[in-house]
C-alpha cells in the first residue's frame, strides 16, 4: 500500500505539470481551439488539463490492477512489459505527430512536453507493476510442499 500511495503521488504530480504546460500553449494554439477544436478547451486551464490527465493515469492503474490480478506471475509481468512498450509507441507516435502536423508544432514546446508526461506516467505505471512483488498464498505454499504423512 505504501508503494501505491508513492506511485500515486508521483502521478499526480505528473499530472499538474502535464496540465501546467500544456495549458501554456502559443496564442495561435488558443486562439485554435477557441476556434475549431472547441473540444479542447479544458487544456487551456492547467487543473482541469492536470484533472483529466490524472483522471486517464487512474484508469490506467486500475485496468492494469486488474490485469495483474487476473494473471499469474509471469504472464502478468508479460503483459505489463507490452502495455509499457504501447506507452513508449503512444510516447514515439505522439512525438512525430509533433513534428509532421504543423497546428501542432504552432502549440510550442511546453505543450509537447506536457503531453509527452502523459505517456511517461503511464510508463510510471508500467515499471510499477513490472517491479512489484506478488504474495505467493499459503494454500499454493502448502500444496507443493505437503507435510510427510505419519
């Protein structure tokens, strides 16, 4: 619990600095979404932008909770190894629509890093799963190891 509460904290202050920079987009970026992409006015102010961001990094967790939960040992950590490359393929695919789309490179660079730290926290959350020890139940215990009959 007290690896949760640390993993927890470190996301949520990932997620203020995510919706700190990403809400100091240029003035053609603002001025874009008042416009045209009216879906995104909530990036414009940085607790909602951090609200949504951490909102998204919860669902995460606890998706993946389940998922740990759901498979034995090894599998799990499979799979929480391939969730934490989909982050690291969000993170590359997320860079080049940066770099190719040119509304987004107008937003600047304090927003691309803010929606790069969405992709990091997930990665966060990722390595958290991949590094955590799992109790092995006494009944499992027992079973593979039966007291000699008398």
């Amino acid at each position: 619990m007290k690896r949760a509460l640390q993993l927890f904290i470190l996301l949520a202050i990932v997620s203020v600095t995510s919706g700190y920079l990403m809400s100091q987009m240029s003035t053609v970026g603002r001025i874009g979404i008042n416009l045209i992409h009216k879906e995104y006015k909530f990036l414009k102010v940085w607790w909602q932008g951090a609200a949504v961001v951490f909102a998204a990094l919860m669902v995460l967790y606890f998706v993946q909770y389940v998922l740990n939960k759901a498979f034995v040992y090894t599998a799990g950590k499979i799979v929480h190894f391939l969730l934490f490359l989909a982050a690291v393929g969000g993170l590359y695919l997320t860079w080049a629509d940066f770099d190719d789309d040119i509304s987004h490179r107008l937003l600047r660079e304090r927003f691309h890093i803010g929606a790069y730290l969405f992709w990091v926290g997930w990665m966060l959350i990722s390595l958290y799963f991949i590094t955590a020890k799992r109790k092995v139940p006494l009944a499992t215990l027992s079973d593979k190891n039966p007291e000699p009959k008398q």
